[in-house]
C-alpha cells in the first residue's frame, strides 16, 4: 500500500527490547484494589455502591454521568472498604475520589450475558454496549469509545483505522497483545468498523513490530481488514500522524477525524470492544508495560484496574536501583509520578523506572536558532519562535504562531541541543491562556452582575423619587383642593356677611 | 521530594557545546592547510584571535554579571574568532586580529545579549569592520609561502611579523584574484588577459592562491561543510541556495559578455564564497528558521556576493552580502513560515473534505 510522507519526527531510541520478549503475565491479585471514579476525560463516574457492600468482578460501581463519561466497574470480588480521596495517577499526586475494594480472592465474575452472535446487534447496540463496559481509549488519550463511536456514525466515517504505531519508546503492551491475541483484536476492529459503517479498515504497525505485523496479519486473512507496516518513528502513533500517513489527509484545524471520514482507535481498544461484546466482560484490566533501567526484569503484565504501580514494579522483581524519575505511560508523553503508591488506571499504558543516564537532565540554556525543533515538530510549527513569545509574557503572540496546533508530542524538546524544555512553555503558556479565558469571563460576569445591579440600585432610586414625586403631587393636590376648600367656606363666610347685609 | 519535572523524559544526546566543537572539526583541515600555506605568522594571527575572544568574553560576562563558565564552555566565541582568523589576510598584524575579536565578541554578540540574541553574524561584523577601518592592513596579501619552504619564515621571524609589524619580504606581497581582476577590468583590459599567468582552477581548488587565511581551500572546505550537513548540524539549503545565487548570474552574464564577467568556476573557486557559503551563512543565530526563508535568506546572500563582486567598490561582497541578509532575517522569517498541519499556507483551517463529496 502506498504511504504518504509526514513532516518532522524524531528517532528516539526505543528501549523496546527491554520488555519485548517475555510473555504478558497475570498480575498476582492485590488484596487492596483503589479505583478513581475519574478514569477518563469528560465528567467523573458517580458511585453506586456503599461502604461494606460485596462486590462481584465486573459489577458496577459508578455510573457515566452527562454526555461525555465512563462507568467503572469492580476489577475483582471483594468488599467496598472505603469511598473517599486516595492520591491519583498524577504529578501532583493530589488525592481524587477513589473507591477502595478488599479482594477476596475469588474473582468471582458476575452474570454475563454476551449476545450469541454480536454481528447481528445494530450500530447503536454496539455503541451502547461499549459504553456500558466502561470502554475508553486505551492509547493514553482515555476519550470514552462510545461517544466516538457515535460521533463517527453521524458523520460517515468511511475509513477505520486501528492505532498499533505504539511510537513511545519503551512501551510494548500494544506489541505484546498483538502477537498474542491477534484473533480477538481482529474480531474487535470487524466489530468497530460494523458499528461505524466503515468500509476501510486499515491497522497501522510500526515497522519495529515484525512479529505483531506477522500475527495481525496471519489473523486477519479473509477479513476487510488490511495490516500496513509503517515506518518507525516519532509520533508515528499520533492520531493525526497515523491518519496522514496512511490516507495523505490531514484533520483540518480546530476539527475533528471524524470532519475527513476517518475514525481513529488503539488496538488496545478493540481488544476491550471484544471482551465486551463476545464476552460480556467490561474492562476492568489492562496490558501494561513495567519497563526502564532500574526495573529488576521489565515485561508487560495484565493487571486490575486499580492495582498500585508498586505492585507491578514488584511483581517485575521491584527496583535494580533507585529511580532517578518515575514515569506513567511512555517517556515522551508521560506524566512523572511522585510515588508508586498510586494506582493503575485504564489510560495507563506503561509503569518507567528511569535512571539518571536515562533522564539525563541538562540544565537549559539560550536558543542559539538552530531550528532543529522546526525540522522536528511534525505539526509544521515554529517551536522556537512560541517559545520566544511565551518567554517575555505573551502567549497570545504564541497563538499566532500556532500554539493551539500543537500536540504537546515532545519532539521538540527532545531534539533541543540548548535542552530547552519547549513542552513545558507550550502547556504552561496554554494554561495561562485558559486561566485568562476563565478571568474573562468571570470579570465578565462580576461586570454583568455589578451592570445588573446598579440599575437596579437606579430603578429603586428611580421610584423611590417617583414615589416621592407622585406623594409630593399627591400632597400638593390635597393642599391644593383643601386650601380651595377653605377658600370656599371664606368665600362662603364673606357672601354670608354680605347675604346678612343683604 | 523531587520537584515535579515535564515530559518528555528522554533526551537527545545533543548539546550546544558540542554543535560548537563539531563546526570547528570541520574548519580544521581548512585551517590547518591555511597554517601550512602562510607559515607560523598566520598561526600566530588565528591565537591571537581566539586568546582575545576568551579573554574579552569573560571578561565581559564577568562585568554584567552574567554567569562566566556556561557561556565561556559553550565554545560559540571560540568559534566566532575562528571564523574572523580565517577571514583575515594572513600575515595581518596581531592587533587587527585582537581588535577583530574584540569588536566580534563583545560587540556583535554580547552587546546584543550574549548567544542566541545577535542580529548580525558576529565574525563578518567584525570583519566588515576591520575592512572599513583598517583597509590597507585588510587587504595586504601575500603569495603562497608554505612552512616546508626554504624562504618561509621561521618561528621568531613569524613573531616578528606578527607583532612588531616586520614588513614582507619583496616578492612576497600579492593579488588576490578578485582585486586583481577588478583593477584589470578598471583599466579596460579583457578578461582572458587578466587571467591568464594569473588563474588556474585546478590549484585555487586546492587553495595555492593569495588570499585570506582559510578560505582559499574550496576543496578541504567543502568536505568540512559536507561533513557537517552529513552530521545534521546545517542542512543544505542556505549553501546550496548561496551557490545558486552566485552561479546563475554568473553563468548568464559569462554567456553574454564573456570578455566583461568572469565565469562559474571564477566564482567558485575564489574569495571566500566557499567559506561563507558552508560556515558563515548557515550561522544559525543570524539566519532565518524555515526551509522556504532559508533557500530565499541563501539565493540572497549569493546574488549580493556576486553583485558586490561585480559591480561594487569592493573586490570580495560575501560579507556584506550575509550582513545585509541578516538585517532581512526577521523580515524573511515573519514571511516564510512552514504551513502548518491541518491548515492552508494563509493558516486557515482545512476545509473537511469527505470521499463522497468529491
């Protein structure tokens, strides 16, 4: 198949042989599992259950709530041992409403009822039920499936493409899966493209991934699925990268894959869409990989949502040395975790332990201009010159250079010989932005409310004075007839003299 | 507790310091053909220039009190001297050099607000300079006198030479090319006269010719400059475009007057085109960020050299002419910007396009 070429893009090294080989393992059960109710982007899930109550795995234990959101689901049987703040997957780690589940061990599964066959189901079913298994984009990204899902069904999407680049370095839970699980993968995109109506469906596989093109491909005989080897690069695995590299198009500004016809999942993804359909299963694990320099013996583990970094870390044999940085999810897009006592969620792709020659932190110095972040940025962007505005204060001036284009990837940082940390410009300087916007319309509403309120203060004065007024007119008139009146007795009392004289 | 540190975690194993030191590797078989060349005064010219440039720059940060190491260590003063030795006649005298670096360092680029910050290239500032100031010192040439050679001057009669102005031997002070040529066609004397005793392409390749420290060399400068695009620090497009900007107009008006303008390989070959072209246009402060701003900032650079070597008071115009497009720099780079994804060359958004409608 032909491709089509992609700008910018660099060649980290990948650090994938380090977990690559050894066989997804099953994580040992946890006994303590902490599930935040907010997995995924859009509103959090709202809780179901109470403390003490028995829980059977995949039961419901929040319900979605408004349009964009996920459920989450019991990873285990067990009891509800508390409902409340537990530190979450985040820099910060700040704590976020978190239910905490003892398990019993059991893994006593609830009821399911897979339909018979699930091809016979219509779009709308799919969407549903993908939806009620809690599904989100399991790339990092966490955008709940179903919404994207029904998004692309009223916009006629015609191609679907399933995301295998899996470009971050380190990271091999996508590669893993694919080589072990291919058929239900394959099973899972048919299910997506019958959801969307997509008569195109192209897998996209880093050409670092020979053996999961192999098995993808061995799967996906006499199937409309097509598995294209792409080139090894980053951000090969960016939505919009992918999407130009196998169709030549390019998702217009400011809108959506779904704007050119083309629909975008992880295979991660539809590995979940399978196990919800033809098993009735919702998602309630992941392959994630443990990988970096000071983990003992890195590979890729399937765990229960809400187990802790630190039991994946020591289920890989725990640390060889100390972390110089914790990472979740992969060294170019991941967020540095404080501590590993913060649990697994269903966006996290990959636990690093990296070590100091692997960070290798150089203090930042002057932009000399060279423009290798130009040449790197695959979005045509001018990192240095953002970067110039955003540095004396002036991130509207970075927007005209095209800061709301860029996807935060990295590359730029990456290839910075002045280790200048462009990323972090871009977000703070798109925080700032958003911090600004909030300010306007919150100074516009305060304004709103004082404009509201002194016309009021002028209307009440307004009829105060006109009730003032109308008094006054009022009182004047009641002088006015009780004067004429008395005018009348005088007068009456002077004729009566006259009527007398008279 | 670590302070919160963003993504990406990896790095590149690039850093400013070692750009620097691969640019003057690649300026080292140039240079060191130059010493060879001119003998132990233009030696003692080049350690004048980079002694001068260290001192002066801390000494400098020291007194606005910058950090001194950082900026001392990132080697982008040494390679500033550097690039002014070669630009200098070579058996200059040692204040000109010290001056040069004086001016280059402290003016063209710490004035401006140290690395990075610098409008102008600060060597060809520094050059522009000189030549301005000091056009006799500046335009002293001498022939060829290798270091293997009988007549070349020793280490102490160098130090002579070089700083207490001992004047040349006679027979040993020269023409360049292009100031010979220039004079010549000034006197209504044909081209191929001009030439002839005087021009040989294949040893100017080489670099057997009067001229400027370490420019004469075209051919070891230009392995220097592919070596350079080979490990990524520049990409082609300002020299070649440089080249371009030189070579058509000289192509085209060779054709039409042959008697009046020199030929491609004149061009070529000569001043400090090759020099200029590789390693002081593609100076990444002074020039512009895009590949369209780039081919435009090299076309540029190259259609004002060969001007200025035409029709300009001056026999050699590379100077000039990448000051002149550094001044444009800003300009080039408000104009020539890459298009961005998702949007057309203006920067509006893409108009969806879905395969039913087309």
């Amino acid at each position: 198949m032909k491709l089509f070429k992609l700008r910018g893009g660099v060649h980290p090294s990948g650090h994938k042989d380090l977990s690559a080989e050894p066989p997804i393992r099953v994580l040992p059960l946890p006994n303590v599992l902490y599930v935040p109710l907010q997995q995924h982007i859009g509103a959090p899930a709202r809780h179901l259950v109470s403390v003490g109550e028995k829980v059977n795995k995949g039961q419901l234990l929040a319900a979605s709530q408004g349009m964009v959101s996920a459920p989450v689901h019991a990873p285990t049987s067990g009891r509800v041992i508390a409902i409340g703040d537990f530190p979450g997957p985040h820099p910060s780690g700040l704590e976020m409403p978190t239910l905490t589940i003892e398990a019993d061990g059991d893994e006593r599964w609830i009821d399911t009822e897979p339909p018979s066959n699930p091809f016979a189901l219509s779009p709308e079913e799919i969407a549903l039920r993908v939806g009620a298994a809690g599904i989100v984009g399991l790339g990092g990204a966490a955008f709940p499936a179903a919404v994207k899902l029904n998004l692309s069904r009223n916009s006629e999407v015609h191609t679907l493409i399933m995301n295998g680049g899996e470009c971050e370095p380190y990271l091999t839970c996508d590669d893993r899966l694919m080589r072990e699980r291919a058929s239900q993968i394959v099973e899972g995109i048919r299910l997506i493209a019958h959801a969307t109506g997509a008569s195109e469906i192209l897998v996209g596989i880093e050409a670092n991934k020979p053996e999961a093109i192999a098995a993808m491909r061995a799967a996906s005989v006499a199937s409309p699925v097509k598995v294209v080897q792409v080139p090894a690069m980053y951000p090969m695995g960016s939505e919009k990268q992918m999407i130009q590299v196998l169709t030549g198009q390019e998702v217009p500004a400011g809108g959506r894959a779904a704007d050119i016809g083309v629909l975008v999942h992880n295979v991660g993804t539809a590995y979940a869409v399978q196990q919800a359909l033809c098993l009735g299963r919702p998602l309630v694990s992941r392959i994630v990989t443990v990988s970096g320099g000071a983990i003992m013996a890195p590979g890729n583990l399937e765990a229960p949502i809400g187990a802790l970094a630190a039991d994946l870390v020591r289920a890989c044999g725990g640390l060889r040395i100390d972390a110089a940085r914790l990472v979740l999810g992969g060294p170019m897009m991941g967020t540095q975790l404080s501590s590993l006592d913060v649990p697994l969620v269903k966006g996290s792709s990959g636990v690093l332990a990296l070590t100091r020659a692997e960070v290798e932190h150089t203090r930042p110095g002057p932009c000399i201009r060279c423009s290798s972040c130009v040449r790197a940025c695959p979005m045509g962007l001018l990192p240095l010159e953002m970067a110039a505005r955003i540095r004396v204060g002036d991130p509207a001036g970075a927007v005209d250079w095209g800061l709301k284009d860029c996807i935060a990837c990295g590359s730029c940082s990456y290839v910075c010989p002045s280790h200048i940390p462009l990323v972090h410009y871009f977000n703070h300087a798109k925080g700032d932005l958003a911090a600004r916007e909030r300010l306007k319309m919150k100074n516009e509403a305060t304004k709103k409310l004082a404009d509201e309120r002194s016309e009021r203060m002028a209307r009440i004065v307004r009829e105060r004075e006109e009730a003032a007024r109308q008094r006054a007119a009022k009182k004047a008139a009641a002088d006015a007839a009780k004067k004429a009146a008395a005018e009348a007795v005088a007068a009456a009392a002077k004729q009566k003299p006259e009527e007398v004289t008279a | 507790m670590t302070p919160i540190a963003h993504s990406p975690h990896a790095h590149a194993q690039v850093s400013v310091s070692q750009v620097m030191a691969t640019v003057m590797l690649a300026l080292t078989p140039a240079t060191l053909f130059g010493f060879w060349l001119y003998g132990w005064p233009a030696i003692n010219l080049w350690v004048v220039a980079l002694t001068v440039a260290l001192v002066s720059e801390a000494a400098t940060l020291k007194i606005m009190g910058r950090p001194v190491r950082g900026a001392l260590l990132d080697g982008s003063g040494l390679l500033t001297a550097w690039l002014l030795a070669l630009s200098l006649p070579p058996w200059a005298p040692w204040w000109l050099a010290a001056v040069g670096s004086l001016f280059a360092v402290v003016i063209g680029k710490q004035i401006f607000g140290g690395l990075g910050q610098n409008l102008f290239n600060p060597a060809m500032a520094a050059r522009v300079m000189l030549l301005i100031s000091f056009p006799l010192e500046m335009t002293t040439w001498i022939a060829p006198l290798p270091l293997t050679s009988a007549t070349a001057p020793g280490f102490l009669e160098g130090l002579a030479i070089t700083f207490a102005g001992l004047p040349p031997a006679d027979g040993i002070s020269s023409a360049t090319l292009l100031g010979h040529v220039k004079t010549e066609l000034g006197r209504d004397i044909g081209l191929a006269q001009a030439l002839s005793g005087f021009y040989d392409p294949a040893g100017f390749a080489i670099g057997q010719r009067a001229g400027s420290l370490g420019e004469t060399s075209a051919i070891l400068l230009l392995i220097g400059g592919l070596a350079l695009i080979a490990r990524r620090i520049i990409t082609w497009h300002i020299p070649v475009s440089m080249l371009a900007g030189v070579a058509l107009p000289a192509l085209l008006f060779n054709l039409i007057a042959p008697e009046r303008y020199p030929g491609l390989d004149y061009h070529l070959l000569s001043g400090a085109l090759i020099l200029g072209a590789f390693f002081i246009a593609t100076d990444p402060v002074s020039s512009p960020n895009s590949v369209s701003g780039q081919l435009v900032f090299g076309l540029g650079c190259g259609l004002l050299t060969w001007i200025i070597r035409t029709w300009g008071g001056y026999p050699e115009g590379v100077a000039f002419a990448v000051m002149l497009m550094n001044a444009g720099t800003p300009v080039i780079d408000r104009y020539f910007k890459p298009r961005i994804y998702g949007r057309d060359r203006k920067g509006v958004a893409l108009n969806p396009v879905k395969e039913g409608a087309k």
